[in-house]
C-alpha cells in the first residue's frame, strides 16, 4: 500500500484507551467509516489487492466487518456471506467457539452460505488475538471453502493473531499494524 495511502488512513482510526476492559487499547475505525473519502480509500486498497484473485465470496465477521465485508464484496462484483455471534442467523448454522483476548464468545455461519471449493474472502477491522478470524476461517473450511486470505484494516501483531493464524496455514494481510506504545 502506498505509504500516502497508510498515512491518510491512519489518521482516521481513534485510540479508545482502557476499552472495552481496563489496559486494552481500541483501536476504532468509526471515524474512518465517517469520511466518505477515508472509507473510499480503504475500500478501493483493499480491492485493489483483490480483483485478480476474483474471491467467490467475501465473508465478514460481525460487525465491522460486515461494513467493510459488503462494500468490498459490492466493489469486487461478488457476493458477501456474514459470520454472526451466536443466536442471530434464522437458518440452519455451524458454530465455533474461541477465545478473545477479554473472553470468549460463539460466531456461527449458514450451513449454506458456502459451497465447497469456493475461494472465500475472509475480512474484519481489527486482528487482536487473532480468535474470531481463526474461528470464522474454521467455519468457512468446515463447509469446504478455500479461504484465500483473512484481511483486516488494523493488525496489532504484539498480540500475536497474525502470526497465530499464519502458523495454522492462513494468508494475512492487513493494510496497517499498530504496536502497544503507540
């Protein structure tokens, strides 16, 4: 990503300190979402790095990645498949169940929303412990998909999800990393 492009984006995401538990900083891409630009702009990066592999599917994880998710998957002329907590999808669903770096939680995902073979986009705004990307890749994989890739706007690799995620066999891309001082 071009460094102009990094940098503009960066100055959209806000530093929510000791959210949503004492320690943690959040990083909120709410602002970012705000400036139609900004928003642009991450949006036409990320398919940018995306129209050659000509993903199937996009599938985004609840819920920020469902806005990033669907306007990629609009942009990329494919379909957008979401990955839920557990309890929102009237359908017949999988779950997985996994840990986040402040507790745990269930996603589910349509025993349909995939067909084996299909190469699956999977995308969020944020990598923190790497917990609910792992657990909705898991998902896609179950139903036979090919997950080309987990992309997230902010990679906060001191908490490991990435290189988490990269030991199991997954692809990472994130269009900006944050350390813990910064």
């Amino acid at each position: 990503m071009p460094l102009d492009a990094a940098t503009e984006l960066r100055r959209h995401i806000r530093t929510v300190p000791d959210w949503p538990v004492p320690g943690v900083q959040f990083r909120d891409i709410t602002p970012l979402l705000a400036d139609a630009a900004a928003f642009r702009l991450m949006i036409e990066t990320l398919a940018q790095r995306y129209e050659a592999a000509k993903p199937a599917l996009v599938a985004g994880l609840e819920a920020r990645g469902f806005i990033i998710g669907a306007a990629l998957a609009q942009r990329l002329g494919v379909g957008f498949v979401p990955i839920r907590k557990k309890g929102k999808l009237p359908f017949e669903c999988i779950e997985e169940s996994y840990l986040l770096e402040y507790g745990s939680a269930t996603v589910e995902l349509h025993v349909d929303a995939v067909q084996p073979g299909q190469g699956v986009l999977l995308v969020d705004d944020l990598m923190a412990s790497g917990g609910t990307m792992g657990a909705g890749a898991q998902l896609l994989q179950r139903l036979g998909a090919e997950v080309l890739e987990c992309a997230v706007v902010i990679d906060l690799p001191a908490l490991r999800g990435s290189q988490r995620l990269r030991e199991a066999g997954l692809p990472v891309f994130a269009l900006l990393s944050y350390g813990l001082d910064e």
